[in-house]
C-alpha cells in the first residue's frame, strides 16, 4: 500500500500501537489494539482516540482531523506489523457504527488487489463469512496473513 | 536509507515505546470486543479457512 502513513511505537508484544494524527485539530494521539477474543488465535483490531488531559481511550469521537485515508493506512500497517509477529492469527475488525464499517470496507475495496496477495480476506454476512468481494455490504471484516 | 523511505515497505518500521507496555494487558475497547465475542460465538470462523501454522 503506497499511502502515506504515520510513524508507529509499540510495546513489545505488538498488541498496542501509537500512533499521532496531525490535522487541521492539532495532534490527536491514538491507539490500536489487538485483543485476544475467546476463540484461540483470532484478535480483535480496535483503534481510537486517546484523551491527553483525561487519559481516556475513545473509539466513538469523530476527529475529523481530514487524514482518514493516511489513519486508515497506518492501521493497516499495524496489521502487517502484528501478523508478521503473530503468524497464522486472524484479525477480526468492525467499525463502531455502520458508516465506519462502511467507511473501512471502502478503504478494503480501494487496495483490495494489494490486500489479497498478503492475506486471506473475509466479509461477515447475515451471519456467515465469505469470502470479500467489492460492493457487498458486510458487517464485519476477518483476515488471515497467507504464508510467504 | 531514511526511517522514512523504509516506512514505505508493507511492513512498518515500529519503534519500541516501554510506556505503552501499560496498556498490554488492559481491555481498552470493551465494549467492541465484547461485540466481537458475542459475533464470534455463533459465527465463528470461516468453513473454507485454512488451517493455522
């Protein structure tokens, strides 16, 4: 993916990423998250805004700091990041509301030709996974890293 | 090469930070994680999915 992206920190494991959304609202810290699920080896990918002043962690603030496409890149470098640490694990992802989830599968079908040669990429669906494809609607995203 | 061309590559450069080793074994987003149990519960993984490892 050729987007820029902004530069990440991590703590050791590559389960917590920082990051630092410059825009037109100043800088907002954030944070990523890959939480372990109660199914073996599948992550929950979840990322928000962190409060400075309070120290709260947000998934549901609108920044609006015009940098989506640069913030929606470097998520998914955290996604290479934590399966090159973390081979053979799936990610699963879902917006906080439905234009969010709109908004990532949006994001999924622009690099999707780049996505499929490094994962396996799923769309939920009333209630099953199939495999992605470009203008379906889906509520929630599952992928696997393929094997080199 | 600079961080910044090597950040390039698919794989990101990430700079080791031992303060967010505070947020490792914190549930920091609750409620969706606990959306995405609940969705897993009863969808599961995929029927064609390839076997781990």
């Amino acid at each position: 993916m050729k987007l820029e992206r902004y530069e990440l920190k991590a703590e050791k494991s590559l389960m917590v990423f920082e990051f630092v959304s410059e825009g037109p609202k100043g800088q907002i810290p954030k944070l990523v998250q890959f939480g372990e699920t109660n199914l073996k080896d599948l992550y929950n990918l979840a990322f928000g805004d962190k409060d400075i002043s309070t120290g709260e962690i947000s998934d549901s603030v609108v920044s609006n700091n015009s940098d989506s496409d640069k913030v929606l890149a470097t998520v998914v470098a955290t996604v290479y990041a934590f399966t090159d640490r973390h081979p053979g694990v799936w990610v699963y992802a879902t917006g906080s509301t439905m234009s969010r989830t709109r908004l990532y599968r949006m994001g999924l079908t622009k690099y999707l030709q780049e996505i499929m040669e490094d994962f396996d990429l799923y769309g939920q669906k009333k209630g099953e996974w199939e495999l992605f494809e470009k203008g379906v609607e889906y509520e929630a995203f599952l992928v696997q890293r393929k094997n080199d | 090469m600079k961080v910044k061309d090597l950040n390039k590559s698919k794989l990101p450069v990430v700079r080791i930070d031992n303060s967010l080793e505070k947020y490792k074994d914190k549930v920091l987003f609750k409620d969706k994680l606990d959306k995405a149990n609940q969705m897993l519960k009863t969808i599961g993984l995929p029927k064609s999915r390839k076997q781990s490892g």
